[in-house]
C-alpha cells in the first residue's frame, strides 16, 4: 500500500475511505475536509488539532450561507 495514496490512516471500516464517502454523498470541498478530518482524527498524533480543521471547514461552510455563528 502506498503511503502517499494510501496509508494506514486513510483506511476505514470494510476498506472504505473518506474518499469514498465524500464522493458516495457528493460532499462539497468543506463538507468534504470535514469529513475527511473526522474519519482520521482517531489514527493520527494530534487528535484535537483535526478536529479543529474539522470545525474550521464546518464554520466557513455556514459563512458561506450567510449564518456566520
């Protein structure tokens, strides 16, 4: 498995990815980091700091829509 297409922490349950998530639900660019950042958070060094991209891409996609909270 390659390390850039494919290392360990890009794998989920059953051998999905985030990838295919985001393209099963046709997220969008900031839906899709979130997600991605979610998936990942538990397999990576700094849990807290993938969370807060998670959440940073979740507050510009609702800045985007006009509800800036």
């Amino acid at each position: 498995m390659s390390q850039v297409n494919q290392p360990k922490h890009y794998q989920g349950e059953g051998g999905m990815t985030a990838l295919d998530v985001i393209e099963a639900f046709e997220l969008n660019f900031c839906l899709g980091n979130a997600l991605k950042y979610i998936l990942r958070c538990e397999n990576k060094e700094n849990k807290i700091q993938d969370l807060e991209k998670a959440i940073w891409y979740l507050q510009h996609e609702v800045r985007k829509h006009g509800r800036d909270s």
